[in-house]
C-alpha cells in the first residue's frame, strides 16, 4: 500500500490557513488533519480534539519529554505540537496529513521528513493581514499587534529561506483553495512516492 505523505501549510496567524485547511478537508476523504496539542486556552466554539487537544504546560512538557511530537514551537507564549504517533497512524494506512503549523515547525518538520511538500500561504498585503486578524476578533488588541509584528516578520524570513515547495498568495480564498488542490493533486501522481 501507498505510504501517506505529509502536506505542511504554513501560514502565520491570520492569513486564512484554517478556513482553506477545512474546506478542502471535507472535499478529499483521503487527507486527514493533523490535531496539534497546545496550552492556550480553546477559543470560542473550538472543540477538545476536533480543534486542538487542549493541555496543561505540564501535560505538554511530559509529552515532550517523551520524545511524543514530531515537532513543538512555543508560538505568542503559547506551546504547540504536533503528535508523532497521530501522523504515523495516518501515513501507515495510506492518507495524508495535513500539518497547520508555524514556520518554526515547518523548519523542524524540514529538518526530520524532508520529502513531505511544504506550502506557504501569504497574505496579500500587510494591510490585509492587519485587517483579517482585526476582524476575526479572538484576540485583544495588545495580541493583534503582537502578531502582526510576528507575521512580518515570518513572511520577511520566508523570503530568504530555500524551504518552501509551494507559495500560495491567499487573495481570495476559492482562487487559493484551487491551487492548493492543483498541488496535492500533483504531488500525488509523482512515480517516486
Ligand atoms: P492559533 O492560536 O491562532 O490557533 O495558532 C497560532 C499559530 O500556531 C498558528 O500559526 C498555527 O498554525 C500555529 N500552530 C498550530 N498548531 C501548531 C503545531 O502543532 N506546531 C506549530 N509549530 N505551530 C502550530
């Protein structure tokens, strides 16, 4: 059987990864998400184990300790990781992942799978991202601006980093949901995986 591959989007916070990463979810029955442990607390309608699994620093750092995440990042303060034993459950039975992560993660993911595809979504403008994390309204102001001013700089990295496979300019989230298709699509027909 087929060995599942790992499609890492990484985006920073705002620029619309969730939304896409769920819309397509529900078209392809064979990709599966990947659900990160974090210590921040669940937002409003997000669900223990659909969203996030939601974890004290203790939890988080015993299963770090155990060597149990494929990759962590301590993002805005916060921890989160993704569950190596998850990912593997997966890819052995054929499906595909999808990692939402950081770039952070994304540069530790390169480091330990090198072969999955590793996708970058931007923002159109600064303005843009400014405006979406504004109006999402999760966050105070102090934190908007926080991550703003990570985003910039993540997106100003990311120019100069040799890591990215794929980069997807998120204007309009259809346009940039097909593409995104287009690539998984592509990546799946390639004869050496
Ligand atoms: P949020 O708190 O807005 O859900 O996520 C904040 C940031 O953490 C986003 O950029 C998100 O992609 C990233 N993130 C979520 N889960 C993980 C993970 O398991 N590992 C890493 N490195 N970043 C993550």
């Amino acid at each position: 059987m087929r060995k599942g591959r790992l499609f890492v989007i990484s985006a920073s916070s705002g620029t619309g990864k969730t939304t896409l990463a769920h819309e397509l979810l529900k078209e392809d029955k064979n990709l599966v998400a990947s659900v990160s442990c974090t210590t921040r607390p669940p937002r409003p309608k997000e669900q223990n184990g659909k969203d996030y699994y939601f974890v004290s620093k203790e939890e988080f750092t015993n299963i770090k300790k155990k060597k149990g995440f494929l990759e962590w990042a301590n993002v805005f303060g916060r921890y989160y990781g993704t569950p190596k034993k998850q990912v593997e459950k997966h890819t052995r039975r054929g499906r595909d992942v999808l990692l939402l992560i950081d770039v952070q993660g994304a540069k530790k993911v390169k480091k330990t799978k090198p072969d999955a595809v590793f996708i970058f979504l931007v923002p159109p403008s600064k303005e843009e991202l400014k405006r979406r994390l504004r109006k999402r309204g999760t966050e105070s102001k102090q934190e908007i601006n926080k991550r703003f001013h990570v985003a910039t700089r993540e997106l100003k990295e990311l120019n100069d980093l040799k890591l990215c496979d794929y980069r997807i300019v998120n204007r309009y989230i259809p346009t940039a949901r097909e593409v995104l298709k287009s690539i998984i699509r592509a990546e799946r027909l390639q004869v050496s995986t």
